[in-house]
C-alpha cells in the first residue's frame, strides 16, 4: 500500500504582521499644517507679536521708558534739531 496523500504544508509564522494604528483628525491636520510653510511662518510672527505685547512692561522697565511722560514741545519738531532722534545730539 502507498501513501497517496499529498503533504501538507507547513504554515510557518515568523512574526506577527504590523497593526496600523489610525490616525485621528487632529494629527492629520496637524501633519498638514507642519507641510505649510507660509502657515508655519505667519505662526512664528504672531508668537513674537504676542510675547513683545505681553513682556512690554518688563522691556519698558528694563529699559528705562516711561509712557506717561512726553516731551510735548519736541513733538512736532522738524528733523535735524538738537535732541531729534533723526537730528544732532
């Protein structure tokens, strides 16, 4: 008597397949925002309006300027008088 049955074959596994994680809506748009470079860019401008607006008063102080106090009679002076940012010292 022969043995007619074929072999069977072996299923080898050697790891488990990776299992992908979905990604959310949050994470994609944000991906997608990181990709935009003109985005990215306006989004740095805005942060350093919003730190100098709120470190004002610290740079004022650090910097000896006061906003309550103005010279009103050097307001309207033309450039090049004495003491004219723009003028002679």
């Amino acid at each position: 008597m022969t043995n007619t049955t074929a072999p069977i074959a072996r299923l080898e596994l050697k790891e488990k397949p990776a299992v992908k994680r979905s990604e959310s809506l949050w994470s994609k748009g944000f991906k997608r925002l990181l990709r935009d470079k003109l985005t990215m860019s306006a989004i740095i401008v805005l942060a350093i309006i919003s730190s100098l607006a709120l470190l004002g008063p610290i740079i004022s102080e650090t910097l000896n300027l006061n906003v309550l106090r103005s010279d009103t009679e050097q307001i309207l002076q033309p450039i090049g008088t004495p003491g004219h940012p723009l003028g002679r010292v």
